[in-house]
C-alpha cells in the first residue's frame, strides 16, 4: 500500500508509464526538481535507490543536468542493512552521481510542493518518487501480528501450530525479499520433510542477504550476513555470486 500519501508509488512494471512521464517532464524542463523517499515501513530499500540512481542516468543522458535529484531515507545509513563498507560505497555513489542523500529523514507526506519530513518541515520539491509499505492479508485461523504477518521460528514453523509452516514476504521477517524467501523455504521444507520421517536433520533459517544494485551503468553486488566473509568488501562491481542475477 501507499508509503508516502501524495507520493508516485512505484510497484513496478504496471508503474513504468508514469515513472516514465514523471523522468520526461524532468528532462524537457517542465520539473526541476525530484525526491525519491523512503517510507519507514519499507520492507526492501534497495529498489528505491535503483530508481534514483537509473533516473539521474537518464536525465543526464539527456542533457538535463540542472535538474535536482534529492534521496530522502529514515535509514541512519543509506542500504544499512548490508554494513557499513556497503553503506560508504553507496553515499560515495550517490554524491558521484550528484545526488543529495539525507538520512534519518522521515518522509510523511508530499503536498502543494513540499515533502513533510520528520524531523523538520517541509522540503520543496516538484515530484516525488516512493516504494509501497507492505500489508498481510488474513488467513482465518492463523496467527498473524497487528500487522497481518506471520510470525514463524527458525525452521519455519507457525508459532503456536506444530503442523503449519510459512516461509516468505508473509512471515514476520522485517526484510521481504526473494532470497531471503527462498532460505525460509529451505528452512520449512528441511522442517517438513524430517516430520515425514526422513532422516535429515533440519538446517535453520540463517538469513545471507544478497542485492544486485542497478545504477544506470554497471550493476553493484553487495551481500551480509555471511559467516567468515569480509566485512570490508563494500559494493563490488564484480559477481559475488553465481550465476550473477537478482
């Protein structure tokens, strides 16, 4: 749902058009000013950043370098959740590129040309650009937190049922991302399986969290949560897995 009342919310694919407008009319001098804010709730910040960086590209590609690109973000450093070296590399990549980045900034609402922001009044901007807050949808019958989500174990199992499992966007886990989903579902399957009776012994869900960035030109991996690796490796522009896709 609606992160930032006022706001285009970009879904996706079905949002394209009007992203597509909202760049255009920055390019051909009918906007000179855009923000792209982060709702507090988001539950996956990365595409946000793609957004800006992928647009700032295209602006510049066409010539239209004295339009303003701010990036507004209640994270205390920006794409934290992947350390502190990946968060340097990308405030260095966003100031590269010209973009101003404020953090520990709420965005509540965008009206009459101004992003109310928490702490602060207002920022002028002339459009602004956010991601959706995720909602569970209720299952009769299952136990879901305030929110609608459901709250799992470390093998995937539904608190409070012993035959329920649930891996994904749906459960509580605060990052709603395919990879991460895929590791709950490893999770939930090992879980599943030894309750059938084979003789495995389940593996708990032990989130490693990957992001491909798109930047406008070459792609940036970054990964955390990984047992052993360095966690000075910032952003690479190299594959730090295989086969190096989303």
């Amino acid at each position: 749902r609606e992160g930032v009342p006022g706001s285009l919310t970009f879904r996706g694919e079905d949002d394209g058009r009007d992203l597509a407008e909202t760049i255009d009319a920055a390019a051909t001098g009918r906007v000179g000013s855009l923000t792209f804010a982060l709702p507090t709730r988001a539950a996956w910040p990365l595409p946000l950043y793609e957004l800006a960086l992928m647009s700032k590209t295209e602006l510049e590609d066409r010539g239209a370098t004295d339009v303003s690109v701010d990036l507004v973000t209640p994270e205390a450093e920006p794409l934290g959740v992947f350390g502190k070296a990946a968060s340097a590399a990308m405030a260095e990549l966003l100031q590269t590129r010209g973009i101003s980045l404020h953090t520990l900034t709420t965005p509540v609402v965008f009206r009459n040309g101004a992003l109310v922001v928490v702490p602060g009044r207002a920022m002028r901007t002339e459009r602004v650009v956010s991601v959706p807050v995720p909602e569970g949808g209720r299952i009769p019958g299952i136990p879901q937190n305030g929110d609608g989500f459901v709250p799992t174990d470390e093998y995937g199992r539904v608190r409070g049922r012993e035959d329920v499992f649930a891996a994904g966007d749906m459960t509580t886990f605060p990052i709603k991302q395919g990879g991460i989903a895929a590791q709950q579902a490893d999770a939930a399957a090992e879980s599943i399986a030894a309750l059938a009776g084979a003789s495995i012994t389940p593996e708990p869900f032990r989130p490693v969290l990957r992001g491909m960035l798109f930047t406008g030109g070459e792609p940036r991996f970054m990964r955390s949560g990984v047992p052993g690796a360095d966690p000075h490796v910032p952003g690479a522009w190299y594959p730090l897995w295989w086969p190096p896709a989303k």
